[in-house]
C-alpha cells in the first residue's frame, strides 16, 4: 500500500497568489473536471462578497508532485474565484 502523508498550511490569500506566480502552485486541477460543475460570475462574486464579509474560508487540499509543485485537488472553484 502506497503512503500518503499530510501537512496543513495557513497562508493568506495574497501570499497564495504570489505562489501561483512563482509557479510553486499550479491551478490546473489534479483531477480532471466537468466543466458543467465551473462556477459562474455570480457565484465567483458571491464567493468573493463572503470573504470581504469574514465568513472562513473550507479547506482547500492539494497533491504535491514530485518536483515540489502543489497542484489543487479540492478548491479549484474557490481558487479561481480570487485568482
């Protein structure tokens, strides 16, 4: 059986998107997804209002590939949202 480790980050937002830049997260999901299942404008505004209102964003999970990238597995609506 394979071994599957954990590790949990708090980071902010902004740090979050400078990553992204820097290419130590990828926002292509580790999954491939229906794209029925993408949100729309509104609820990527309604997402964004409830961060601007305090309410705690859920856990987004990510695979981290052997070259040290993480790449989304659960999140990838909310990501896109703020990116």
């Amino acid at each position: 059986m394979k071994q599957v480790t954990f590790s949990q980050d708090h980071i902010a937002i902004y740090r979050y998107l400078m990553l992204l830049d820097e290419g130590q997260y990828c926002l292509e999901p580790a999954t491939p997804r229906d794209d029925t299942k993408l949100w729309t404008t509104d609820q990527k505004a309604s997402f964004i209002e409830s961060l601007l209102m305090g309410v705690p964003m859920q856990t987004i999970y990510f695979a981290e590939t052997y070259f040290g990238v993480k790449i989304v597995f659960d999140g990838y609506n909310r990501l896109r949202a703020i990116r």
